[in-house]
C-alpha cells in the first residue's frame, strides 16, 4: 500500500523580500515509491565591495600635515557639494605636493570619519602596493570619468552603499581589500576590472600588487 506525505512550501526573506524554497510554490503530494527532492534556492548577497561607495575624484588641494611626516591632507572632488578632506600616508611616495593637486584618483566614500594625527579624514584613496611595499601609487580612473562617478565591477549594476556604520561594524573594506588586486595593470576585484564609464581603472606604475 502507497503511503503519502505532503512537502510545504516555506519561505525565507531576504532583506524584505519573500523568497520560496525551489519550486515549491504549492503543495505537492509526494509517493514514498517515488521521491523527489526540492533543491531550495541560493541567493548570495552583495560583495563587500558592492557595499562600498567607491568613487572618481580630483585632488583640488594637497598640503603636508604639520604634525606628522608621512601624511598629506588633501581636498578631493567627490562630486558633492564640497571638497572632503581626506589624509593619506603617501609622503614617502609622494615627496612634493605638486604631484597631488590635479590628479584623478578613486575614492571610498562611505567609511566613517577617522582622525589621523588629529585630521579629520573622510575617506580613503585607493593605491595599488607593489609586493614587497617599495611601491605605492594611485589607482587612477580612467580618461574622460567625472569627480563622483561610481566606480564598479565591469557589467555589475550599482546599489546603494551601505552606511559608514556598517562599513566599520562589519569590516567591509577590509573584507574588500583582502580580494583587491592589480593584475596586468588594471584594478580588480575578484578578477573583474573596475570601471567608470569611461572603461577600466588602471594602475599604470604597479602592474601586479595589492589595491587598498
């Protein structure tokens, strides 16, 4: 004699939206003579680096931090509606600030407010290091980007970016940094260029390294 049992369609929410287990929309009458198996759906959620508000800017200022030999402070064009004021351990690399003022660069917008040597930084450039340190440089968007633009993981779409708070409570740019890399000269996450609009962000003087 055939016995029956009934497998219920469940379902989880993933940020707010229900989501059904597989193809179990309805109810199902299962033969034990027969089994089959509903394979539930994996949904993954944003990279730590989809969560990031990465952006083009242009240094507009560079002056040396007057306590500290290796920082530069910095007023960088981020597309709002002033300047941020961003410090960065570049002196070593960077000895005049001649070589700052001007330069397009990519930033990351969304980390929370940080004091370096009593500076308020609000936010962080990213420069790709070459193996052994000896190294480090801008990443720089490319040609033709505007200060502001979102920079991505090529043919990803954006999303919003999470708050500051959540970048520091969950270490996102940190989890971001471990899979940054240069390769062939061009920035990558995961293996995927990073883009404006405009093409691919490059790392003309590191070619293979580490992006942070």
């Amino acid at each position: 004699m055939l016995t029956t049992r009934f497998l219920c369609a469940s379902a989880l929410s993933l940020r707010g939206m229900p989501l059904l287990h597989g193809n179990c929309g309805t109810l199902r009458k299962l033969h034990t003579t027969s089994p089959s198996m509903c394979a539930e759906a994996v949904v993954e959620g944003p990279t730590a680096f989809e969560e990031l508000d990465v952006r083009v800017g242009r240094i507009v200022e560079a002056w040396e931090h007057p306590d500290s030999e290796k920082l530069w402070c910095e007023r960088i064009d981020v597309g709002e509606e002033e300047p941020r004021e961003i410090a960065s351990g570049l002196r070593a690399y960077y000895p005049t600030a001649d070589l700052l003022a001007g330069r397009s660069v990519i930033v990351v917008c969304n980390l929370k407010a940080a004091k370096l040597a009593g500076f308020a930084s609000n936010g962080m450039v990213l420069c790709a290091s070459s193996t052994d340190k000896g190294v480090v440089a801008f990443v720089e968007p490319p040609e033709g980007s505007a200060p502001g633009e979102r920079v991505l993981c090529k043919d990803s779409t954006a999303i919003p970016p999470a708050s500051p708070n959540r970048v520091k409570k969950k270490k996102l740019m940190e989890a971001a940094a471990e899979e940054l890399r240069a390769v062939d000269g061009v920035a990558t996450y995961r293996g995927v260029p990073l883009c404006t609009e405009a093409g691919p962000c490059t790392s003309p003087t590191v070619a293979e390294g580490t992006i942070n």
